[in-house]
C-alpha cells in the first residue's frame, strides 16, 4: 500500500469520526426574530445509484464537522421507498433547514458511501456563508451525478453546486409555514452552475475477508 493511499484512508477515518450528520427542523418550526439562531437552506439530490450522498461544513473558527446526509451506503432501498422532497425524472433529492448558531460557516467537502467503496474529493474547496439570527439563508443545491461504478456500487461521481433557488425555496415555503418569505435571503447568484467540485473522485473499496473459524 503505497503512503498517499494510507494518508487517505487516514483522512478518510478522521472524517468519518468527526462529522456529524444534521437533521432539518421540525415542519412546526417557528422562526424566531429575536434568536441568536439562524437557519441554513440548501438542498442535496443525486442522480444514478442510490447511496450516501453528504455535503460537510464547518464554523470557520471550530475544527468540528457537520454534514446534510441524504439515503445511506449501507442499506440498498429502492429510492421510491423514501419520502423525497424532489421527485424529477432520474432525480431524487431532499431540502435542508438547519437551526445553527449566528456565525461564519463554510462547505468544504463531500462524501459518498456506497456499500464497500467510500468515495472523497482530491481537493478541499470553500464555499463561506454566514449564519444571521432571526433570518434564513438558501446556499444553494448540491447534485451528485455518478460517472463509474462496480455495479451497483459508485467509484466516482461529479458532484456540482448549482443555483435551484425557485424549486427549493418554494419547497421551504411548503414544509414550513413558521418561515416567512421576507427571512429567507439568496446567497448565490442566479443561474450558478459548478462542475468538478472538490476535482477529481477519490474512492477506497475496502472489501471483507471471511476468515473461517474451526
């Protein structure tokens, strides 16, 4: 095994322990004007196998990670099992609203867990957005697009970062009636469209040896 392979599945492991993946608000939430919390909007889909798909941010000034997680790399569901929020032609997706802390934030990774394979990107990048009480923010939606596979099992996707502000915003206003329109501001410009986040794949298949026991 060569030292760049074992880095990465070093950073691999790291990554995994450190993060932890967000849930939305509940449908009854009610934003608050007068809190020091602020809500962040964005959406995750995916297009091709059904796996994990995770975006990771990060506060600018804390080393702890926190992810938007949508399906699961370990259980393989047929994606009319779920209860998505976006059901296009050979697209499945959901819409986050997140309670965080007023503050600097930014995305800087993603993920896929894909059975046995996990995949990463080559390159950190950063996407900076800040977090205002009382008011939310749409970031944006995040696509995972599978470009090669071992079956069912991804190897490397595209992953872009793209301007959906009328669809996933008029989802917002639906699923939660306690966030006014006039608290929810655009933090990305109209028609954004982003190939090749992060660079190339990088994927590590770690495959199971039965030992037998006598």
């Amino acid at each position: 095994m060569t030292v760049s392979r074992i880095l990465l599945l070093v950073w691999m492991t790291f990554i995994l322990a450190a993060c932890t993946s967000v849930e939305s608000i509940p449908n009854n939430f009610v934003l608050n004007p007068l809190s020091d919390k602020g809500i962040l909007v964005s959406s995750v889909t995916y297009h091709g196998t059904y796996s994990g798909y995770s975006i990771l941010f990060r506060r600018i000034d804390d080393n702890q990670f926190k992810e938007l997680t949508i399906g699961t790399g370990t259980a393989f569901l047929p994606p009319g099992m779920l209860d998505w929020d976006i059901k296009q032609r050979g697209l499945r997706g959901n819409v986050f609203a997140v309670e965080l802390p007023a503050g600097d934030y930014e995305f800087f990774s993603w993920r896929v867990a894909s059975g046995y394979s996990h995949v990463r990107p080559q390159n950190d990048f950063s996407i900076p957005f800040s977090i205002t009480p009382g008011n939310a923010v749409y970031l944006g939606n995040f696509k995972f697009e599978r470009k090669s596979g071992l079956g069912g099992t991804i190897i490397a996707v595209d992953v872009q970062y793209r301007d959906e502000s009328n669809r996933d915003i008029g989802i917002l206003q639906k699923k939660y009636n306690g966030i006014e329109s006039s608290t929810v501001t655009t933090a990305i410009e109209s028609n954004t469209l982003t190939h090749g986040l992060g660079g190339a794949s990088s994927a590590i298949i770690t495959i199971p040896i039965i030992v037998p026991v006598r």
